[in-house]
C-alpha cells in the first residue's frame, strides 16, 4: 500500500474514531445547488447569488445547474484563507488596543 494511502486511511479512521462522519467524493464529481450549498454550509439562494455573480463556476445542464466538487473545494479553501486573515487582523487590533482578548 502507498504511504499516501496508509496516511489517508490513518486520518479517516482517527476522524471516525472521534464520531465525525466521512465521506468520500470524486474530484471530478458534480453537486447541485442543493448539496454544494450544504456541502459550503450556506443557504441555497447565496449560492446561487455566487453562481450569478461568477463567484463560483458552474455549468448548465438543461435548466438545473452543477458543480464541479473540485470548484468548490477551490472557493471554499480561498473563502477560509480571507476569513483567517481578517480574524488575524482584528485579534493584532484588539491587542494594540489592549481590549485583552
């Protein structure tokens, strides 16, 4: 077996044995708006509001729109990256502030 692939089952089960639940998902896999919008923990019409402003690539399939898991673990990754930045700032904030947080 790999070593990649001994460490990756080695995480699944530590994740398992903390009662998380794990899933296994294709990259090249498709979502609706339904599970990409649970999949980021958001509301169906904000991920639609993504998906119009081009926030988040899709692709049309009839009248329904897909996406792609390997966009959305991109947007996600980027979306936790902006998010630890501004708690980085406003922590150093309130420190030079001394509001003792």
């Amino acid at each position: 077996m790999p070593k990649e692939a001994f460490d990756l089952l080695l995480e699944i089960l530590a994740q398992m044995a903390n009662g998380n639940a794990v899933t296994i998902v294709p990259v090249q896999a498709e979502f609706t708006t339904q599970q990409a919008a649970d999949f980021l923990n958001v509301s169906r019409p904000f991920l639609i509001e993504l998906l119009e402003a081009r926030a988040l690539p899709h692709r049309k399939v009839g009248s329904h729109r897909r996406v792609r898991f390997e966009d959305l673990l991109r947007y996600k990754q980027a979306d936790d990256a902006k998010r630890q930045t501004v708690l980085d700032q406003l922590a150093a904030q309130a420190q030079e502030l001394g509001l003792g947080y």
